[in-house]
C-alpha cells in the first residue's frame, strides 16, 4: 500500500505550481511510492489550484491563520481511512 501524502504548495498569485504537478505526475507514473490526496495552499486563485484540479486532486484553501487551526482544517479534510 502506498503512503497518502498532501502537498503544502504556495507558487504565486497569478502562477506556479509546477512543482506540485511534477510530484502528482510522479506519484501517478511510479516515479515516486505516494499518492498525492489533495494539494493545500494559502493562494486561492494561483496556479497551483488550477494544476490540481486539472488534474482531478483535491485541493484546500486557507487563509493566513495559526498553524494548529490549519493544521487540524486539513486534517478534517484529507483524513481517510488506512
């Protein structure tokens, strides 16, 4: 069974993300033993959120806030059963 991992991605407000497209893309080929469940980031409208959903991986905005109260949204989120 393959670790699920989600990814903490940031890019920019107009752009990026292909880092967070080459992980989805390695985990799917074989590249790397993960599966990618969902991609998180703090920039709603950039190019990391329109990445992930191209390519059909849930994707989670947060807004500045304190890391537990993230951390524990994302966890409610992505959780899923082993």
């Amino acid at each position: 069974m393959k670790p699920k991992l989600f990814l903490f991605a940031s890019g920019t407000a107009t752009g990026g993300g292909s880092g967070a497209e080459n992980l989805i893309n390695a985990s799917r080929d074989g590249r790397l033993h993960a599966e990618i469940v969902g991609v998180v980031s703090n920039r709603l409208n950039g190019g990391v959120h329109r990445r992930a959903t191209r390519l059909g991986v849930p994707f989670y905005y947060f807004p500045p806030r304190l890391p537990q109260e993230v951390a524990a949204d994302v966890y409610r989120k992505f959780a899923t059963d082993s």
